[in-house]
C-alpha cells in the first residue's frame, strides 16, 4: 500500500509539490520518530499549555503509529485459505484418501 504526502520543498525562492509515494514502512518510521520527539518535547516542556500540546499531540500519533501498524498487519498475513492450500500434511492425506 503506498501513500502519498504532499510535502512541500523550497528551493530558491519556488516551491515544489513532492507527490512522491511512501510505503507503509516508511510512514510507520516517520510517526515512531515522531513520537519520539513528542515524549522528548513532553519531558522537557515547563509550560502547562506546551505540557497540553505534547499530550494532544503524543495521542495523536499514538493512534496514527496503531492504525499503521494495523494495516502493515493485514498486509502481511497471509490468507487463511492459503494456508492449508498447500500444506505438506493435506497433500499426504489427500494422496492416502485418494
């Protein structure tokens, strides 16, 4: 599954669109990294409104890094059919019954 971000670069003065797609696992490093910056900023932060920001913003990224890894989940299991279509085990007792 590929996403895409529209992150935007600046280069002399222009601005450049960069519709350029970013797998699951990229996106997932992306919001782990993020998420660690938030838990740093949080345990540095002084001021109660930063303190409120860094913990919308931990949530946040919380349930983004979950839904990621939930669909890298659903990505990589195999299906279930598949998993006894091949088997050594029902290929011997079809073999015996046959």
């Amino acid at each position: 599954m590929k996403m895409y971000f529209n992150q935007k670069i600046e280069t002399d003065n222009m601005t450049e669109e960069d519709y350029t797609p970013v797998t699951l696992k990229d996106s997932i490093e992306k919001t782990r990294r993020a998420l660690n910056d938030a838990y740093a900023g949080f345990d540095n932060a002084v001021d109660v409104d930063m303190i409120d920001s860094y913990i919308y913003e931990i949530n946040s990224l919380q349930k983004r890094y979950k839904h990621l890894t939930d669909l890298a989940a659903l990505e990589t299991a195999p299906e279930e059919d598949m998993l006894y279509k091949h088997s050594p085990v029902r290929a011997l007792i079809s073999h015996v019954l046959s």
